[in-house]
C-alpha cells in the first residue's frame, strides 16, 4: 500500500507535471472510485478547473481546484499516477483519466480498486472527519506530542505506529524499517520503552521517511544499510546478515532481525511462579 513517501512522490510528480492546466475532461471507468458524489456530479466539478496547488496530509493527497473545491486522492493498495501525451501507449490499468487541454493526460492507475477519490471544500474538516492524527513529518509533530500520543496507547509498538489516528502516514513496510533502524523489535510493547527509546524512534522515523522521499519510494534505489531491498522470504539483515523472520502483528506481516531487533522477554505478571499470566517486553 502507498505509505506517505510514496504519495509525497506522487505529490512531487504532480506538481511537476499537471498543475495550471484547464482539465477538459474526466473519464471515470470505476465507479467504485468516486466517494461522496455521483460520477456525473465529479466529472462537472472537475470540468474547466485547474489543479493549482498540492498538500499531502499522511497517505492522502490533496488537490486544489482553482482556489475553490480540493480533491483527495488515496491510492489504496495498489494506486498510481501516470502523465503522458495524447496518442501514446495509455497506461495499463487506467481507472480515472484527466484529460488537459494541452493533449496530456493525467491517469490514475491501480490492480485493486480500492484506492479512493472525493472532492472536499476545506482540508481541515476532512482530517478532523477521518479522525486522522498529524502527518508523521510535521512540524507540529514534535517529540512532546509524539510521546503524549503514545503514552495514551497500550499495546505493541508497531500497530501504534500504523494506528492512522495517532500518527498519519506510516504503514506496514515503514514501521518496519523505522524499527530496523531503531533496534526495535515490533512486538515490544509500549509500556516496556523507555523515553530515551521513544524518542530514538521518533528521530529515526523522521530520517527513514526522508530517506525513502529522496530516493523516490523505491526500495531498489535504497542505501545499503536499509531493510526494505531485503524485505522478504530468505531475506537478510543488512547489518549482521541474520535470516529474517516474520511475525504476524495485528494480522499484518512484520519482517525484522532476531538478532539485532531481539524479541522481547516474557515476564510473568505475577508474584507466584504458578501465575501463567504473561506480557511481552
């Protein structure tokens, strides 16, 4: 799924290639797509605008329309976008195609369709309506509202980290590297960390979505030290050269390394050695 340096890249690509043009025409061949209006009513909003100006909030992209309406992309699993000329190739899987008056084409790709769009009046009311925390590279995300935020949750590392409404923007495959990268396991349960760990991890999830924004999203174009190029069966660890492993959390596919991300002790609860209540730190 496109995590937030993927739909900064798309933001980028989309600033670089389309804005300022007059959209002539919108084809939807998914219905599916458009939230919140009737394809018709989607296609005429958009007719004779201009894509004027960008802003990402976490994995959504935000659109402005002229100074008026903003549309809002999430690309869902499998989205993309793709500008070429009027008469080459269309690409593959196209589901919603803006046509400019300039005889280009922005496309909206996807396998699945399971990305979405909408058009909305105010940025603001749509990321208080989705209930969705403050982008992971923020200003406003400190390290003080980092760890407030996490101090309010129970529970393991990396499904905090995902938890959109916490945190806007990491998913599965960057929670893993942020906590490769922190010598973290993901299983760690958050009142086991101390300050000095969560603020480790704050500081290396700045750098990884960083990283991954300069070298585009693609893990192939990663630095030698990273876990994603290796993140997968019989991958292994960058540092040590360990095997990975993969461990189901929160029914998501965690990769890690057992050596240098050692999976925490079972403690007892109890007082009494019969006591068989257990937690993971």
């Amino acid at each position: 799924m496109p995590e937030l340096p993927d739909v900064e890249f798309y933001r980028r690509y989309l600033e670089s290639t389309s804005l300022h043009k007059n959209i002539v025409d919108t084809e939807v061949r998914e219905p599916s797509l458009v939230e919140g209006a009737s394809v018709q009513e989607f296609r005429q909003s958009l007719k004779h605008k201009r894509m004027t100006d960008t802003a990402r909030h976490g994995k959504y992209l935000l659109i402005n329309l002229d100074g008026q309406l903003w549309m809002v992309m999430h690309f869902g699993m499998t989205g993309a976008l793709c500008y070429y000329r009027q008469g080459d190739p269309e690409p593959a899987r196209t589901k919603v195609r803006f046509t400019f008056d300039t005889g280009y084409h922005l496309a909206f790709t996807s396998i699945r369709n399971l990305g979405r769009m909408s058009l909305i009046t105010s940025p603001q009311d749509f990321i208080r309506a989705r209930q969705l925390g403050p982008d992971a590279l923020s200003q406003k995300l400190d390290f003080p509202l980092f760890y407030r935020s996490l101090s309010r949750k129970k529970g393991m590392i990396k499904p905090a980290l995902m938890d959109q409404s916490t945190i806007a923007g990491i998913g599965n495959i960057y929670s893993d590297e942020i906590l490769f990268q922190a010598g973290i396991n993901p299983a760690r349960h958050l009142e086991c960390l101390r300050e000095d760990q969560l603020r480790n991890i704050f500081m290396v999830m700045k750098k990884v979505l960083k990283t991954a924004i300069r070298f585009q999203a693609d893990p192939s174009l990663f630095p030698d030290t990273c876990l994603l190029p290796r993140r997968e069966s019989g991958g292994r660890c960058p540092r040590c050269g360990s095997e990975l492993k993969t461990r189901k959390i929160s029914g998501r596919t965690s990769f890690f390394c057992p050596r240098c991300q050692p999976e925490p002790a079972r403690a007892s609860s109890g007082k009494n050695s019969g006591d068989s209540t257990v937690r993971a730190c």
